[in-house]
C-alpha cells in the first residue's frame, strides 16, 4: 500500500449536490478510497492513485454540476502509517505552568506517557503505545 493519498478537493457546488452525487461522478473515473462533504458546498475525494485525480481534475473542473460549475483543485497528502504521530504544536511541557494545577490528576495521567500526544488529531480508538504484533 503506498503511502501517498491523491485527494480532490471539489468546491463551488449547488447546495442540492449530495455525496451520492459526488460518488456517483468520481467513482466513474477509479476506485474512490474516501469521499466526505466538508462543509455545504465542498467534498473532498481521496484516490490511491494519482492518475485518477489528475484526470478527474481534467474531467470536472468548470463542468456544470445542478447548474453551477464545478471548482476541483488537486494536492497530493503524505500519510506515513509507520510514523503516524503527527508533531502536534508545543503547548507547553508538563514541567510548565501552561496546564491547570487545579485539574483532578486522573485527567493529565497522559502527561506522564511519551507515547500518547494530547495534540494529535484524533483518532478513532485511543491504542496502547506498545507495537501491534
């Protein structure tokens, strides 16, 4: 599996555009990995591979979607899964006063354990930091 996502971020879209919709038109391209709507108006389709994006890109941008021309722009994301913590921005280290010293202790036992990053986006179940077998 590679490391690389293609995502395709579609914008501009009548507010009767569902996800169905956007399936329906992107899936016709490859095998569409995620598809998500971000907000009314803006999808984000993730392919595994590159040439599909470019070519739904080539296929959809400007193309008359419900009446409103499709806006599509093209990134390439690294998601590395063997190093998957993401530095998360320093906020302060539990040796600093940035943290509550009134907040009970049973809520910053994460504090006291490198392996889990209180910053990091989150994730659907919290994993024990010793290595999957």
């Amino acid at each position: 599996s590679s490391d690389l996502k293609f995502k395709v971020l579609v914008s501009n879209l009548h507010p009767s555009v569902t996800i169905h919709d956007i399936e329906e038109l992107f899936s016709a391209i490859d095998t569409v990995e995620h598809i998500q709507m971000l907000y009314p108006g803006v999808a984000e389709v993730v392919y595994l591979r590159e040439e599909s994006a470019l070519i739904s890109l080539d296929k959809y941008h400007n193309r008359d979607l419900d009446g409103q021309p499709m806006q599509v722009t093209y990134s390439v994301v690294q998601t590395n899964r063997k190093t998957a913590k993401a530095k998360p921005p320093v906020r302060g280290t539990p040796s600093s006063s940035h943290y509550s010293p009134n907040a009970p202790s049973h809520n910053r036992v994460s504090l006291h354990h490198p392996h889990t990053t209180t910053n990091a986006p989150p994730t659907p179940a919290t994993r024990p930091p010793w290595p999957k077998k």
